[in-house]
C-alpha cells in the first residue's frame, strides 16, 4: 500500500501539465504508460475526465487527440488526465511478430484505463476531484476503447498486480467521439482489430464478439456522448449507429450527434473537421452541464 501511494504522490504536488508513470513496476509494457493531469481551479466539485486517444490502437495521436483535448477541457474547467495507454507499437504495425510473441494487445489496454480510474478515486481527495464525477472521453480506437472498459467494469483486471480494487471502475459517463464500435462484420476497422487482438486474436470469433461493444450494453451503462462524421473516411460512420441502435435498445441516457462533414481525427481543432463538426465542443459541455 505505501508503495502505491508513493507512486501516487507526484499527481498531487507536480504541477499540471507535467508527465508520470505511476504504474512502471506492474506488467510488462507498463513502463511505456504515461499518465498526464491538466487540473483546474475549484476542481474539487467539477467533472473530471479521463482521456483516450485514438490511433487505431497501434500508436496514440498524443497531440491533437491528447494534449489539445486536454487543454481545451481544462480552459473551459474541467480537469483533465491524458492517458498514454499501452498500444501494440510500430513495430507490430509494419511486422507479424505477435504471431511468435505476445507483444502489447487486449487486455493490457482496458487494465491501463482501469489503473487510471482507481488511482483518481483511490486519491481523490488528496489530488482534488470529486470521485462521483469521472468520466471517459476517447477518440476513435480511444472511443472504443472507453467504452469496452465501460462494458467490462465489473471485471477488475488490476486486481492481479494491485490486490482487488476497493473503488468502483465504472465511469460516470461516457464520450466517444467518431468511435471503433465493432470487430465484427463489414463495418470493423481491421487496422484497430489487428492492433487490439493480435495476430491470432484477430481470427477468433469469441474475441470479436466479447470486444464488439453493441453487443455488451447493459441497461445500467453510464450516460454516453456519442458523435461522427458521414463523410469519415477512415472508421465506416455505421459504428456510431449500430452503438446508438444499442444504447436505445438497452434504455441507456445519451446523446448522438451526426455531422454530414467533418471526417475523422480532427479532435478539438479549429482548423481540422469542417465548421459544422466543430460544433461538437460546445454540445459537449452543454450536456455535461446537464449530467451534473
């Protein structure tokens, strides 16, 4: 326990902005997860968001996905906590080595959102957020993987290094934006697939169906922001609604907002995206005004 909140220290007195591993000594590959806080003034009683970015689950667009989403949210005060979780790299991109070895693939992606999850509510008080009021937003292979770690809460995959986790690891909502949804079918971005499974994961049909999100939505679900593009060239704009077909069917609260331009991977720019899908921003802070 001493150990862990040693590792835990640094979140509380760094200032933010600034970067930590807090998990380097757990599985192998942990070392590569970098955990990045942007707090805010009065944080304490504002919502708190965890975020994923996308990159097809191979690498992560740490930049525009990452640190301008978190700059954004922290101007407009919400504290932010950019999440470098473990992708399968370049190397596994290019090659086919993850035939012969591991590598970095499912589960280790949805354990890295977890650590992140039960350390801020583990540490709430001390680091100065309301533990009721953590959410999730991811981008992409990021949206996906929000909202599987959401689907699969109940399972606690920390509990292996960590000891069983004493918090819940259900978010309190949920945003996904231009999201992977599933790994089955003509819809499946392959690209994300294979970087997630694996190799040989990527063929089984038990992994596609238990990562597939519409397929795991349960009628007690948080509340979930929801937007895409028509015109998205790289994940087919059917993911979003097969999950919002999910969503109305399971009675879930939330919101889906479907531009006809915009494409994909623009995040919180105002220069990428077209003008209507910019407008998601602010749609997005009015309905996590209207959560809390």
């Amino acid at each position: 326990m001493l150990g862990r909140l040693l590792l835990l220290i640094p979140i509380v007195i760094i200032p933010s902005g600034n970067s930590m591993r807090p998990w380097a000594k757990h599985d192998k590959g942990a070392e590569n997860v970098i955990f990045t806080p942007f707090l805010t003034e009065g944080s304490r009683n504002a919502p708190a968001v965890i975020i994923c970015p996308g990159g097809s689950y191979c690498w992560l667009d740490v930049k525009g996905e990452g640190i301008e989403v978190a700059e954004w949210l922290q101007d407009n005060g919400v504290s932010a906590f950019l999440l470098q979780y473990r992708t399968a790299g370049f190397g596994a991109y290019l090659t086919r080595y993850r035939y012969f070895v591991r590598g970095r693939r499912h589960p280790d992606m949805i354990c890295d959102v977890q650590r992140a999850i039960r350390l801020l509510r583990e540490n709430a008080d001390e680091i100065g957020i309301d533990p009721d009021r953590l959410g999730l937003m991811g981008f992409s292979a990021g949206g996906h993987l929000a909202l599987i770690s959401t689907c699969y809460s109940d399972t606690d995959y920390t509990a292996l290094e960590e000891g069983p986790a004493e918090v819940s690891l259900r978010p309190d909502f949920v945003a996904t934006l231009y999201p992977v949804v599933t790994m089955q079918g003509d819809y499946a971005h392959r690209r994300s697939r294979r970087g997630l499974l694996g190799e040989w994961g990527k063929m089984s049909g038990k992994l596609r169906d238990s990562l597939s999100v519409e397929n795991h939505i349960s009628d007690d679900y948080p509340p979930v922001f929801l937007m895409n593009c028509l015109d998205d060239p790289v994940v087919d704009w059917h993911n979003s609604v097969i999950l919002d077909e999910a969503l109305t069917e399971a009675g879930v609260e939330h919101r889906y907002i479907q531009y006809k331009t915009g494409k994909h991977g623009f995040g919180v720019s105002e220069v990428y995206g077209t003008k209507e899908s910019r407008q998601w921003k602010n749609e997005f802070l009015d309905w996590l005004k209207s959560l809390f």
